[in-house]
C-alpha cells in the first residue's frame, strides 16, 4: 500500500541523510511497527492512565512529602555498607 505522509522538514531531511535510499521503507515501516507495538501495550496504556490519575497523583505527592521530610538520612559509602547515624 502506498501513504503520503507530511513531515517535518527537518526531519525528512535528517531521515534522507541518515537511510540510504534502498532501505528507506522498510525502515520507516519497522519504525510505524515499533510505534504501533508500543502504543497498544496494555502495560504502556496502564501506566499512561496512572500518569494522567490526578486523584492518584494527588495522593502520591502526599505520600512523597510525608516520607521525604520523615527525618531520616541514609548515608551509603562505597563499599555499599548503610549508615543511617550521617
């Protein structure tokens, strides 16, 4: 099937440069493959919803304040050893 697509032209020009003519479509359809993939991963759209919770984030924010500010320094020097008395 053939598409006409609009680009930005700093894009077409970086995408003309970069792949050379032969491999031109099968790289741009491994790239709408990947994108494609990606955008229908259950896991991807559960933490896209998450990031887009604002009850959630909400409460996260005041889970984040109360244990940042809990008082408590953890000091790891580099033998990986925890020293929480710094």
């Amino acid at each position: 099937m053939q598409m006409v697509l609009h680009i930005p032209d700093n894009l077409a020009e970086r995408f003309l440069q970069v792949v050379p003519s032969p491999q031109q479509n099968d790289f741009l359809a491994k790239a709408l493959e990947d994108a494609l993939s990606l955008a229908e991963d259950p896991i991807y759209i559960a933490a896209l919803a998450v990031e887009q919770d604002e009850a959630l984030n909400a409460e996260m924010k005041e889970w984040h304040d109360a244990c940042i500010g809990d008082g408590i320094r953890e000091h790891v020097d580099m033998s990986g050893d925890v020293d929480a008395t710094r």
